[in-house]
C-alpha cells in the first residue's frame, strides 16, 4: 500500500506538467484502443476483476512492446517523413512568425550558440555559463519531447477512433459524442470547448510545430542570450 500511495504522489507531483499529461493520455487513449481491439472492452469497463481473469502478464508485457514501437518507431518514423516532406515544399507564410526576421536582425550579435557556450565555458573554467548550457539542452529537450507526444496524442486518438467506429464507442469517440443541450452553460458545452481547445492545441503542437509547417518558433531556440560577448560567431 505504501508502494501504491508513493507512486500516488509522483504522479501528484507532475500533475500540472502539460507533458506529463500528453503523454499519459497518450498511453491511456492507446490502451483503450488495444482493449477494445483485442478484448472488446473499452478502459472505462477495466477492472481488477477482469485483469485478474483474462489479462496475463505475456499479454501485458506484449503491449508494452507494441506501445514502445508505437512510440518508438511509428510516431518518430512518421512525424519525420512528414517533416522532411514539408521541409522540401515551400514554406507556407502565414503559419511563420512575423517578428522571426526582425529578431534576428536586431539581437542575431548579442546570441550564442550552445556549443559555442559550452565551449567558452570550458576555456575560462566558468561553472555558471556551462550550468546554462545545460539547462538550455535540456530545455530543446523537452520541447521536442513535447511536440512528439503531441504528434503521438493525435496517431492515438485516430486508432482510438477507427477502432471505436466499428463497435463500442473508445475514449475518443465518447469525448467527440455531444448532446444536445440548450444551456450555454451546461456540462456538454464545457465538455466541447475543453476537447476543441486540447486538440487545437495538439494540432498546433505535434503538427504544425512539430512536422515542420511553421519553421522554428524562433530562429534562436537554440541559442543563449549573451550581450557584449566576445564570442565569435
């Protein structure tokens, strides 16, 4: 029990994590849609019952295989085609930001590169600039990370709904299922504008960031502000 409340409060902890919650809807819209596939059920009817009864550790550890594939192979394999594809057409302007050349024109000498920090670190021996150095990887890290598990969240939420069309309604195909209501203020409407805004969001994110349709939000996401360095570029 203590095992199960301290995983509780790691979870806890990354609740207000936009990432987090990508990727964990991502593996919940993913498992409902191999449920219903392979056992007719969708997640909301998943007990410890039935886990108990039809769910083997092989079957389990099989999905986590095809999850991992599916993460590594399916969603890194396609999100790059498409990049590369969109890479090689012209670009689309109204999608680029506007403020991009200007920005550039304007602060490109008081901007490093990474590896030019990292590098002016290690010659002066300077603790503070290669601590920046890090934390900047790190943030392209978890950019990128962001922008493939909001790729992975839309592949998810097509499966889910392809395999939901077919039989019991899936997780995607109960949240697009709406009611009519004539309250402006009713739970049905709340529930359409809050699944329009996550997946406008993800759209935004995994697509049109993320694959490429909008060159890089800023041409220094790579890059350290350092003013008046002696860098040179």
């Amino acid at each position: 029990m203590d095992k199960v409340l301290s995983y509780v409060n790691q979870i806890m902890d990354r609740a207000d994590s936009f990432n987090y919650f990508v990727f964990l809807s991502t593996f919940v819209i993913f498992l409902d849609a191999i449920l219903l596939y392979a056992h007719g059920i969708s997640i909301f009817e998943l007990n410890f019952s039935y886990i108990k009864s039809s769910i083997t550790i092989g079957s389990f550890l099989v999905f986590l295989c095809v999850y991992s594939m599916f993460m590594a192979v399916v969603v890194t394999g396609l999100k790059f085609v498409i990049s590369q594809i969109v890479l090689s057409l012209p670009t689309i302007e109204f999608l680029q930001d506007s403020n991009n050349w200007n920005f550039r024109q304007t602060f490109s000498k008081d901007y490093v590169t990474t590896s030019q920090m990292r590098t002016y670190a290690i010659k002066n021996d300077n603790s503070v600039a290669l601590g920046v150095v890090a934390e900047k990887r790190q943030e392209i890290r978890d950019l990128l990370n962001l922008e493939k598990n909001c790729f992975a969240f839309l592949l998810a939420s097509l499966l889910s709904l392809a395999v939901g069309l077919e039989g019991s309604p899936s997780l995607v195909v109960s949240m697009f299922t709406f009611t009519e209501d004539g309250n402006l203020l009713s739970f049905e409407s709340l529930k359409a504008i809050l699944v329009s805004v996550v997946y406008i969001t993800m759209v935004y994110i995994g697509v049109i960031r993320g694959c490429r349709f909008q060159i890089t939000p800023s041409p220094y996401i790579d890059r350290i502000y350092f003013p008046s360095n002696d860098i040179k570029n």
